[in-house]
C-alpha cells in the first residue's frame, strides 16, 4: 500500500481500537526513518501523537530478505512482557491489530529521547549510558530464564531463524566459505539454546537515551532462546563503531566491557564463564555480518569494511575465551584502521 491507501488502513486501524474517534478526520502520517524492516508513522490525533508500526513481509535491503510479518505480534508480545518490568524503559503499547499487522506504542520525541546510535557516530560516548543498557537487558533476561510460560509464548524460532541466525551467520558463511564450519557450528548452538526471552534486535539504533534511563525499541526478533545473542549483538555495534570513529575508540571499547559486565550481574541462569564464552564467539561472527551478511551496516567505507572483515575473520579462526579478552584482540587487530593480511 502508498499513499492514500496508507492512510485510510492505519485510520481504519486506530477507529477500530479507540484511538481515534468516529467522525474524526483521517490523520496524517509523517514518515519515521533508522528501520529495515518496517514501515513507521508518527500519527498526530486530536489526543496527541501516537507511533503506528506494519511490519513488510520483504525487508528493505539490497539482498532479497523475506521474513513473516507475524513478527508484528511477536512485537507486541514482548511489549507487553518487558513493560511492567522496566517501566520507562520500554514504550507502552497503545493498540493491536494482528490481522491488518498494525500496532500504536506512544511516541517519544527525539528532542528527549535521543537516538544512542547517533551519539556514538558522534564520538559521544556515555559510558554510564552504556553499563545502563547491559543491566536492562540483564533485567529482562533473568525475569524470564526458566519460565515455562515466556518459553512457550516466544518459541519463536521460525522468525528468529528468517530474521538473524540466517542473514546473520548462514549468509555470511556463504561469503566465507573456509569458515562455513565455524560459523555453521554457530549458527547450531544459537538455534540450539533456549534459556530466556531474547530481544534480538539490541542495536545502538534502537535504543534511546531517556530521561529515566535507556529505552529498548523494535522487539520483532523477540524469542526464547540465547542471552548471549543480545550481548554480542550490541557489544558488536560498539566495537564496529571504534572502526568508524578512532578518536572514541578507547571510550568504546570501555562502554563494550561495561555493557557485559553489567549484563553478567543479572546472569543466574547458568555459569557465568559459559555465558561470557558464547558472547566472545559471537561477537566476531556478527562483525563479519556486518559485512558481508543480508544487513550490512551502511556507515562504513571500503577501508574501514576491510579492517573489519580482517579482525572478524581473524577472531573467529582463533576464538577468544572471553568478552574482555576479545575487546584487547579487537583493539590490536584494529589499531591505526590497517587492514591485515588475510
């Protein structure tokens, strides 16, 4: 659907759930930008602005990148799982339509709620912010390991397979193929894994830094599986982003540690060294992804890809035992932006 179509389905939507009052004229609906794989409004009603969500059943990348849009209400699940726990934290969800893949969640403003991924690219990087992050993912996670009622609402494995574990670590090994066994082997163990409510999406563009603290956006990968995806995942924006800005490098790499740290406080699921080594093994998997996977980041120049083609592929042939370990090995594998040899 474009254009008028849209509007009249999302004014459709928010009559049917109460948003908007009979008689009221259609609202407009200005355009948000930072996703892939949704459409997003900001929809101005006469009771103030609220964010309307549709999920696209083909994802808006180069690579052709199908995923089902019941991701739409997994969403919505974990909203309504996460909120109660970390009010503040997480946007309220408003109203649902599952059949017409529509959701309202209320609207923060940007002059509040600053987008962290653009700080960071900025060289402005808030350590505290950071060590906030890990403790709310940890938070989430721990309320939800060895819950046998989250177990079953997120067994979500189809979508988490469509949206991470293949365009992540399948696609990239199709590039590597002298790493198809390690990052195969990977790809196995994450699918494998099944310990607590994973967001998946835990990315520096979807969290906000709000007046009460981190706020945690755009849940459509949510599954009961591995923690240690969500840590990779954000640990990996940090470290990819040390690439892209040297001069805040040190500052990441800090943020990086503060993160998992914080994160490992909440860990009362299992042994503490497990966790931290499946982290480590990630991490360079996600960075090589970031390259040449479905999704690569859009922000990095040739040189700047290199270098991190050269420290994933480089981590991953000799992994490291540990996050902290991994971050030293990153710092000297990337050091100056020189790319090594292969």
């Amino acid at each position: 659907m474009t254009g008028p179509d849209v509007r009249r389905a999302v004014a459709g939507f928010l009559r049917r759930t109460g948003l908007l009052a009979p008689g009221e004229a259609d609202p407009e609906l200005t355009p948000l930008t930072g996703g892939v794989s949704s459409d997003l409004w900001r929809v101005d009603l006469p009771s103030g602005p609220v964010c309307v969500k549709s999920a696209l059943p083909q994802l808006k990348v180069a690579r052709e990148w199908h995923a089902p849009t019941s991701r739409n209400r997994v969403e919505c699940d974990w909203l309504r799982f996460a909120q109660p726990l970390a009010p503040g934290q997480i946007p309220r969800l408003l109203a649902h339509d599952e059949r017409a893949c529509l959701f309202a969640m209320e609207y923060l403003p940007p002059g509040r709620y600053p987008v962290w991924k653009t700080l960071l690219l900025a060289g402005q990087v808030d350590v505290a912010a950071a060590r906030e992050v890990g403790d709310l993912v940890g938070k989430l996670h721990a309320a939800s390991a060895a819950d046998p009622a989250a177990a079953a609402l997120f067994a979500t494995d189809e979508n988490f397979d469509a949206l991470r574990i293949t365009p992540y670590l399948r696609v990239t090994a199709q590039a590597h193929p002298d790493l198809w066994p390690r990052l195969a082997g990977l790809a196995a163990r994450t699918a494998g894994t099944h310990l607590a409510v994973v967001h998946g999406d835990v990315s520096p563009k979807n969290i906000l830094l709000g007046p009460d603290g981190p706020v945690l956006l755009d849940a459509e990968c949510a599954w009961y599986g591995d923690p240690a995806f969500d840590v990779a995942f954000c640990v990996n924006h940090l470290l990819i982003k040390s690439v892209k800005v040297p001069a805040a490098a040190a500052a990441l790499y800090e943020a990086a540690g503060a993160l998992a740290a914080a994160h490992a406080r909440h860990a009362r699921w299992e042994p503490a060294d497990r966790l931290d080594g499946r982290i480590a093994a990630l991490i360079p998997a996600l960075a090589l992804a970031r390259v040449d996977g479905s999704s690569p980041v859009e922000y990095l120049g040739e040189g700047e890809r290199a270098t991190v083609r050269s420290a994933g592929r480089a981590l991953l042939s000799e992994p490291a035992a540990s996050v902290s370990e991994l971050v030293d090995q990153w710092a000297v594998l990337t050091a100056d932006g020189k790319e090594l040899p292969r």
